[in-house]
C-alpha cells in the first residue's frame, strides 16, 4: 500500500510543481530533500518564492511514522490509541502577488495505524480549497464544476457530502466567517476496499491543476491598487488563523514531532492584521464577505 501511493505522490508533486513553476517568469520551486534526526521521517520540500505569481507557495511531501498516534487524531478516533503508524501525503499551498488570484490550499494522504497480532486500520483523505480576497462568479463555478467531475465516478451524492464537510471544516468559529469558497474535504475513507479509495484520492489530486490553473490564468494579469493589496494581506490574516488554531493537519505534525519548517511552510510571507478593519459599504470588498463567503450551491 505504501509503496503504491508514494510512487503516485511524487510524481503528483513533480506534476504540479512544472505546472506552475513555469507560468512565474521571475522564480522557480527550490527543491530540499530533508530526513528526521531520529529516522522516522523524510520528505521533500519544494518552495517557491518572491515570484512574479507566487509570493511564496510550496508543494510538500512527506512519510513520517510514531510509536503513538497524536492526540489531535486520537480525539476524534479514541481506537488509534497506542497503535503505530506511518503516515504520507502531499500538502500544498500558493499565495499569489495578484490579490485577484486566490489562495488555493490541497492535500492528499494515507494512514495506516498498527497493533502488533491486530489487522492494521487505514485511510485516506484530502481535498481541495480556494481562498478568494475578491469574487468573480465564474471562477466560483468552475472549481466546484471540476471538484464536482472530480467525484463523479465514485457516487451521485459523494461531491455533495464532501463539498459540505469543506464549508463545516473550513469555518473559523471564532471569528464566524468562512475561510474561503470551499471544495472538497474527506477523511477516514476506508470503505469499499484499498483500491477504489485509493483512485477516488488520485481523482482529487489529478484534478487540482485542472481547477486552479484556469483562475490563474484569468486573474494573473489584472492590475491592482495600493488598497486592494491592502485587503489582500488583512484577509490573508484570517489563513493563519486558521491554520494555527484550528487545523488538524498542521496540529498533527507538530504533535506528532514532524519538521516544522515544513509544516509551517503554508503561511503566508507578508500579512497584517489591522484592528477593526473597515470595509466600504456596497463594495466589492464586502460583496467578498456577504456573498462570495458564505456556503452556497454554486453550479445548480
């Protein structure tokens, strides 16, 4: 099972990576290949930065294993506990210059948790996001269009069901705002046996090029204002928020002892947060948090 998906990660990453790369004309993805001090872990990270696109994003993957699963998945899933595990996936994130590109965020992955004289328990999940700092009606429908194909082989109702868990796990409760206009978001996918949850996790990743490249190739050029920056970084707040307070993802690699430069590699270079930022009435700023910010069914 390991083997079969890591051969499929990396070449997603090299995938995405010469994708991408080669629409910023001024940088490209630096590539560091990096093993844990106690062996339990390697990766590799690619990074770009500084571009003419991308002020920074980066493409990681990495295979980690423990003696004892961390208590960020343990919460939720009480049997893990005590139980080995490797664990291995792609996580990504891009955070344009262009404040009218979106952030976009993805990861696909695979567990498998072990008692010694018990059968191993294993599962997948993934995703994809997009993070919009202003609307356009017609990249809305085109990445839920094709997060929508991305399902569509595997159940009339699986687009729905994972486009919900997107819009509920992708919610800052404490600021009562939606992150962005969601995707798709699984986990703990077991069922049907090894090989249909493991094409479902490569129909998400081989999907992701096909919804995000399209957008960037819309908005990379718009010229923008001096405010509309502004905004970009007030809102790019709000990512860090979330990444740092409530995901899962990153809360466990760093429980689980894993390479935080790495980890932390999702967070934007440049962002502010401003005290009671003020958002003109009837502008396409609040539009952004009324409209476009809020769940809604975007391709019926």
């Amino acid at each position: 099972m390991i083997e079969q998906v890591e051969k499929y990660l990396l070449n997603l990453q090299t995938n995405i990576c010469e994708e991408f790369g080669d629409l910023d004309s001024k940088s490209d993805f630096d590539k560091d290949v990096w093993e844990r001090d106690d062996g339990r872990g390697s990766g590799i990270t690619r990074v770009i930065s500084n571009g003419s696109l991308f002020e920074k994003g980066g493409v990681n993957f990495s295979i980690i294993s423990g003696d004892k699963m961390p208590k960020s998945a343990t919460e939720l899933r009480p049997e893990l506990e005590g139980r080995k595990y490797t664990a291995l996936g792609i996580s990504l994130v891009f955070h344009p210059e262009n404040p009218f590109v979106p952030t976009t965020h993805a990861n696909v992955r695979f567990f498998i948790a072990e008692n010694k004289g018990e059968e191993p328990l294993w599962w997948f999940g993934g995703g994809f996001d997009l993070t919009p700092y202003y609307g356009f009606e017609e990249d809305a429908i085109h990445w839920h269009e094709v997060a929508s194909k991305a399902c569509k082989p595997f159940g009339d109702k699986v687009y729905e069901r994972y486009k919900k868990w997107c819009d509920d796990y992708f919610y800052l409760s404490h600021r009562n705002e939606q992150r962005g206009i969601g995707g798709l978001f699984f986990d703990d996918l077991n069922e049907g046996g090894f090989d249909s949850c493991f094409e479902f996790m490569k129909s998400i990743g081989n999907h992701f090029i096909e919804a995000y490249k399209p957008i960037v190739l819309r908005r990379q050029g718009m010229p923008y204002t001096d405010k509309q920056k502004e905004f970009q970084l007030y809102r790019r707040g709000r990512y860090v928020e979330f990444n740092l307070v409530q995901d899962r993802g990153t809360l466990f690699g760093l429980q689980s002892g894993g390479r935080t430069e790495s980890i932390l590699m999702s967070l934007p270079p440049n962002v502010n947060w401003v005290y009671q930022f003020n958002i003109e009435s009837k502008s396409e700023e609040e539009k952004l948090m009324n409209y476009f910010l809020k769940p809604r069914d975007w391709i019926s």
